[in-house]
C-alpha cells in the first residue's frame, strides 16, 4: 500500500492550495482528484478577485501559493473596485480565461517535487493502526497517509436542482462523492446542508452587445502576483444590461415551479444571502424593479458569456423564457443551463485554527467543506490546512496560523471556527475590524516575515520584497521630511486645484493626506518629482494617508494580541467558574478556545465574562 505524509482529497481551489503547500515543505503529498481535466475547474464565474477576496489572493501569493500566479496567467481583463474611493479599500479583480486557468494550474502541480496526482474518487477514509489514515478510491486503489486534508467542495452527497427536478451531482456532468461524508460524521463531525447556484451560460454571437453598456479593462494596474512581473496585455471587454419588468413577472409567475419557493420546497440547504439568485432578489426585494447583470466572457475565444446576476434555479424553459426579455440577451443561445446545487458540508466550529479536526488529530478540512463560498476563501484555507498538514506529518511542533489582525485570511479562519456559520460564508472587508491595517498593498509588510520563516517562498523572493518594504519605507520618510512653503507661487498653484491655500509650512505628507491629492497633484502644487515606481508610491501614498486611522488601530491589535497571548490550558474546566452563566459555560466547552482573544470571538461571551476568565487563569497560574 503506498504511504504519504499529506493525502488531499478534492482538485478544487483548496486542494490546489493545500497540495502544493504541503509538498513545498518538503511532505511526500497525494493529491486524490476525481478528473485530472479538472483541477481548477472554474466552476461559476471565472473571475478571481474583488471585495476582500482580491486581499486574500495577495495574500495567499505572498505565501507562495499559485492562485495570483493563475489569475495574472489567464486575465482577459482587469478592474480595480472601489477606484473613487481610498486606495485602503481599492481591491483587483481579474475576468480569466477558464481554460487557461486550468492549464497553468495542472502544468504547475504536475512539475511540483513530492507531489503525485492520482484520478478517482475517494470511497472511504479510515483511521486506526499506528494513527495513519487509509483511504480506499471507488476503483479498488489503497493509500495509506499520516494527515488528510479532505477539500471536496460541492460534490458530498451533491444534489442539483433544476425546477422541481433533481438528481445526484457534484457539479453539473460529474457524479456526487457518495461514501465520504458518511466517514467524517463518523468522526463526530456535525454535517450541516448548504446550497449555492450558477447561472445560464451564453454562446457569445448570440448576444448583441450594442443594446448593453461597455465595461473596458484597465491597464494602470499591480498585478496580484509577485511572480508575474508587470501585465500588459491586450483586454476584453466585459458588458452591463439589465432586468426589466417583464423579467421580473415572468419570474414572479413561475415561482411555484421553483424548488425554492414551489408547494414542494425540495431544496434544505441555506443559500448565500450576498449572492442571492433572481428569485430571491424579486422576492426580497419587491419595490425594486430592475437588477443589474454583467455579461462576462469565459475566455479570450469568447464562445460562451456568464451572465451574472441571474443564478436561478427554475425550469430550463423558464430560464430560456425570462432571459429574451433582458436587453441584448433576446435571442440568446443558452448553452449550459442554470442550477442550484445542495451539498453536506462541516459546522467548522469542530475544527481549530490549522484547520484540523477536534476530533482526530491530522484530519483537516479546507474549502466549502467548512461552510465558505468562494474560490479564494477556499484557496486560503487550503494553503493554511496544507502547511499545518505537513507540520503534523512531520511531528515538528509548528504550526501555521495567519493571525486575525495581520490576514483577511486569519479573520475567516478565525470566524468559521468560533462563530460556525448559517449561510455560505463570503469574506468582505467589514468582517475585518483592523480593515486599514489589512489592506490590498501592504501585504508584503504584514506577512513576510511569517512567510519566509516557514519557508513558503525562497531567500531570493524575501530579499527582493523586503527591498521593496524599505523603497517605500525611505519614501515615506521623505514625504514626511521635505517641507513646502506657502509662498505666493504655491498657493497660486493650490487654488487652480481648488485647493485651500497653506497658511504655514508644512510637510509634503501633510498635503498628501488632502483627499482629492495623489501623486500629480503633488507635483503639480511642489514640482516634487520621484523616481518610485507606480507600486512604491501607491504604497507610500496609502500609508500616509491613512496614517492616523491606522494608528488608531493599533491600539485595538495591541489589545487583541494581548488576549491572544493568553493561553488557556488544555482540559480547563469552564464549569467550575461560578461567575458564568450556564450558557457561557456551555458555549466555551463547546468551542474550547485555545486562548483569550478566541474566546472572545464567540457569539455570547461577553467582555464581562472575559474579565471573569482573566481572573481565574491568572488565579490558576499563580
């Protein structure tokens, strides 16, 4: 029987993660996948990025994973969010091409050392002699391993539904994984019941794109990774229509035909409340008239569109009905339809902050297994359950936790596993309390370091960064030292900015704190010209101009990290504290958090039982 330190199984955006993670660490790893054609399968929209989740893609890069490497590889088009507003809360997003996607991404891990790919589906997973795992593939095929990090997305016990018809699927044309779910409840796993969507896909000459709004891509742009150098490329356009009245009456009228909203009501799981499907919008949203959807190419060959905005899962001839009266979509070919798609997945509050189980020690769970939706939330995972993984293999008493107040992807993991979830949990930036501290262009700052000491990206890559941190550094304290002078010529230049004139000699940081000021405007006001790069400066200008938010924060981190210092023994009894209530008993026996700042993340315990705990550790200790 052949043996491995890290078994994973699922070829999604976890597993990519996790697999590669763990091989780099120098684990022999399994990556157990049911179609080698579709690792990294795109399975909604093609696109990488956004609110929070572009953050999280950095962050993942900056610990060496592949995600950035992919998107940058396979982008047809970029966007910046949030371009009016502060460069703190600007994130990237990348349209790419699907294919290319998958063919960066199985090319990579097929060259990636300790690293073996093998095509089947995982039957049953076993745990017993000498604490290794044995995993057993529908086609008869044994492995042996001594940590498993199960990422099999949608596919336990998947059940599609189109109208009021359903059947076994993982995705749409791939059968359901049967047997695992069994083996983890077996565990002692709580199974919790989800459901996520997807809507038509279009044949592009069928769309005529006169009738909707133009979206261009934008070329003044970093690319997510370190390890793609500069992008210049050539860019599709993406394109804006929207729902009309007729859309929605039709969709209203076949509601009972909805497996959400029909007398059968067939679908259990909990959809995502931030991605809702057409039906829900109307339905929730009844004085709104019209929705907006964006009509996205898969590739740079364009043979099919996805239309976002209208996941649905009504009756095909509903969708094919309701889809001729959205502008520039009337003749519209669909080729692939909508569906909805109820999976099993973990209440991630059995498991702890390396992602492994409470239950049985090297068992992790990464991806929408733990209650998540989205590509990169599962990408994130999958690289802390990966190094954690092979940590445990290696018995070598570390382990990788990307803290909640340096890492968006430390918030998730921090939230899933002390608050569980009751919906598909989606990162957004109002999750993180420290958002200004965490942003979009200074992760080389937050988490090189923790990088490199676990070896996720070589000496050459941390040297050439960590110049980086020190050019944007050098420029910030020059900002911060030369002065202007509210000469006559100064202010003049001011006003013809509509700026209000200087009184005083001041900094030329302190006039770059001026929102409706960036880099030309200084020039413009100073004639100061610098040499730094358009990555060195955007660095700089952000951190100056948020320079006294973020030191506000730092008081909040100080005061977290303190909590987080505070460990709490293995085996402390909750119940003994007479100043609890029986519920906070129960939740912290439930939860068993490993320190302060995690006990303070559960839903109910209050900073006045916190203090209470405070107490009685410190009794304890003395």
């Amino acid at each position: 029987m052949d043996y491995f330190d890290v078994a994973v199984i699922g070829g999604g955006h976890a597993g990519i993660e996790a697999s590669y993670a763990s091989s780099k660490t120098g684990a022999s790893t399994l990556l157990i996948t049911t179609s080698i054609e579709k690792i990294g399968e795109m399975s909604c929209n093609p696109s990488i990025g956004g609110q929070a989740k572009g953050q999280i893609v950095r962050e993942i890069d900056i610990f060496g994973g592949l995600m950035g490497r992919a998107a940058d590889y396979s982008a047809i088009q970029y966007r910046i969010l949030n371009r009016r507003k502060g460069t703190a809360v600007q994130a990237l997003r990348a349209q790419c091409d699907k294919n290319l996607y998958k063919e960066f991404v199985r090319n990579f891990l097929f060259q990636t050392p300790n690293l073996k790919i093998f095509q089947g589906e995982a039957f049953s997973l076993e745990h017993g002699e000498n604490s290794l795992f044995k995993i057993t593939t529908s086609g008869g095929s044994f492995f042996q391993s001594k940590a498993v990090i199960v990422t099999a997305g949608t596919f336990l016990n998947g059940t599609v539904h189109i109208g009021l018809n359903n059947f076994s699927s993982g995705r749409l044309g791939e059968p359901a994984s049967s047997g695992l779910s069994e083996y983890i409840s077996g565990f002692g796993h709580k199974k919790v019941r989800l459901k996520t969507g997807t809507p038509v896909r279009i044949l592009g000459n069928s769309i005529d794109f006169s009738k909707m709004e133009t979206q261009e891509g934008e070329t003044d742009i970093i690319p997510f990774s370190i390890f793609s150098g500069s992008v210049s490329k050539r860019q599709i356009p993406c394109y804006l229509t929207r729902t009309t009245d007729l859309t929605k009456k039709i969709i209203l009228e076949n509601l009972h035909f909805s497996p959400m909203y029909g007398t059968s009501k067939s679908i259990e799981g909990i959809g995502p409340r931030y991605c809702p499907s057409i039906e829900d919008k109307f339905v929730k949203f009844p004085l709104k008239e019209s929705h907006q959807i964006f009509v996205e190419p898969e590739g740079w060959d364009c043979f099919e569109y996805y239309p976002n905005g209208i996941s649905t899962s009504l009756p095909f001839n509903v969708q094919k009905e309701f889809l001729k009266t959205i502008p520039g979509l009337e003749n519209a070919v669909i080729t692939r339809p909508a569906y909805a798609i109820e999976y099993d997945s973990f209440d991630p509050t059995d498991i702890d902050l390396t992602l492994m189980s409470r239950f049985v020690p090297g068992l992790f769970l990464a991806g929408q297994v733990n209650g998540t939706s989205g590509y990169e939330e599962a990408a994130g995972q999958g690289l802390v359950a990966g190094v954690n993984a092979a940590y445990f293999s290696k018995k070598n008493g570390k382990i990788f936790v990307p803290g909640r107040s340096k890492s968006y992807i430390g918030v998730m993991i921090s939230d899933i596993t002390s608050k569980g979830v009751d919906e598909p949990y989606r990162m957004f930036t109002s999750r993180a309390e420290y958002r200004l501290s965490i942003r979009d262009n200074n992760v080389a700052e937050r988490l090189l370091e923790l990088s490199f000491s676990n070896g996720l990206i070589s000496e050459k890559v941390f040297l050439e960064e960590k110049r980086k941190c020190s050019l944007v550094s050098e420029l910030v304290t020059m900002l911060n030292e030369k002065i202007i002078y509210p000469d006559k010529e100064t202010n003049a230049r001011m006003e013809k900015l509509s700026e209000t004139p200087l009184n005083k000699p001041v900094s030329l940081s302190t006039v770059l704190k001026r929102p409706s000021v960036g880099r030309k405007e200084l020039f413009l006001i100073s004639g100061y010209v610098s040499d730094a790069g358009n990555e060195i400066w955007s660095r700089a200008e952000t951190e100056i101009k948020y320079s006294s938010f973020v030191e506000r924060e730092k008081a909040e981190i100080q005061k977290f990290e303190e909590l987080s210092s505070i460990s709490i023994p293995d085996g402390f009894d909750f119940n003994s504290i007479s100043g609890f209530t029986n519920e906070i008993k129960q939740k912290l026996s439930a939860r068993r958090p490993k320190d302060l700042a995690q006990a303070s993340m559960i839903p109910g315990i209050t900073p006045a039982a916190i203090s209470i705990l405070i107490m009685h550790l410190k009794r304890d200790k003395a």
